[in-house]
C-alpha cells in the first residue's frame, strides 16, 4: 500500500505527541485549549507580579526624587545666602580701601576693577 494515499497514516502522524483518539479530536481540542488558558493565566499572574514590583521600584524611585529635590533646592539656598553674604563684603571692601588711602586714585580704580570681576565670576 502506498503511504502517501493512506488516510490511516495520515491519521496517525495527527496523533502523535497527542494523548487522544485520531478519529474523536473533540476532546484533543478542549484539551488543547484549556492549557492554553492556563498558560495565559500564569502568564497574567506573572505580569501582575512585575506589575507589583514596578510599582514598588516606582514608588521607591520617586521617593528618592524627591529626597534629592529636597537636598538640591537646600543647597541652592545655601548658596544664595553665601553669594549674599560675600556681595555684602565685597560693597564693603572698596569703602574700607577708599577710606584707607584717600589720595590714591589709581588704587581705587584698581579695586573696583577687580571687584566688577569676582562679581561677574560668581
């Protein structure tokens, strides 16, 4: 008997790695398709787990975030204060220099110079 005419091969072949009768494939379908619900299910339950863990990274990132934020905006404010406490000094640095040497012109400009420096600097 030629294999390539038989349908009882063909039959079998079907049911290889399958646990069903070749002629009744019903239950070999429903078979089929409950795994694969299960496997879609597990794979729903195993996302809603990584779904749970980015939302714990998520709120434990924007935690941190805001730790920094914090941190950065008091920093920021230190430094103003600094920038203000060093502009007073230097107002005062070319009046204590102009009271000093009065006759001294060329020092005054001097100073004032250099004043006009550390203030575009900072």
């Amino acid at each position: 008997m030629n294999a390539f005419t038989s349908t009882n091969s063909l039959h079998s072949k079907q049911a290889v790695g399958r646990e069903c009768d070749a002629y009744n494939s019903a239950p070999c379908f429903r078979r089929s398709a409950m795994s694969r619900i299960e496997e879609l299910a597990e794979r729903v339950e195993r996302l809603l787990l990584r779904h749970e863990e980015v939302q714990r990274t998520n709120a434990l990132l924007r935690e941190q975030l805001a730790a920094v934020t914090h941190e950065r905006d008091n920093l920021r404010s230190r430094l103003n204060a600094a920038r203000s406490r060093i502009d007073v000094l230097l107002d005062r640095l070319p009046r204590e220099a102009d009271a000093a040497a009065p006759n001294d012109g060329a020092a005054a400009a001097r100073d004032t110079a250099s004043d006009d420096k550390l203030r575009r600097v900072g």
